[in-house]
C-alpha cells in the first residue's frame, strides 16, 4: 500500500463519527449535564444558611 493510497482512506474513528455520531463528546456532554443537576440537586447552601440565622437568633417569617 503506498502513501497515496494510505492518505486516501480514512481513519476508523472518522468513518465512524460520520456513520453513528461522536458518542463519545455526547457521553461527555450528557456526564456533564447529569453532574450540573447533581451539583443543584445537592446544594443545601440556602439550608446552611438559613440554620445558621436562627442560631444567630435572625428572625424572619419568609424563611
């Protein structure tokens, strides 16, 4: 096989990102946004910080 003829053929991975999608960048992508929900999902920093009014003896009847 000369150089020509190995130029000419494309590698797997892009034969395969055309054929089926790059899965790995959406994988990537989906990872991403799962662990952004998590993270708000997760986020007792307003119940932190309402403990620590009423410990400070803050009072407020919209919390």
């Amino acid at each position: 096989m000369s150089n020509s003829e190995t130029a000419a053929q494309q590698p797997i991975y892009e034969r395969l990102v055309r054929e089926r999608g790059d899965v790995p960048a959406e994988a990537r992508q989906a990872a991403q946004q799962v662990q952004r929900r998590a993270n708000e999902a997760l986020d007792w920093s307003d119940v932190r910080a309402s403990h620590k009014k009423r410990e400070e003896g803050f009072f407020s009847a919209f919390d």
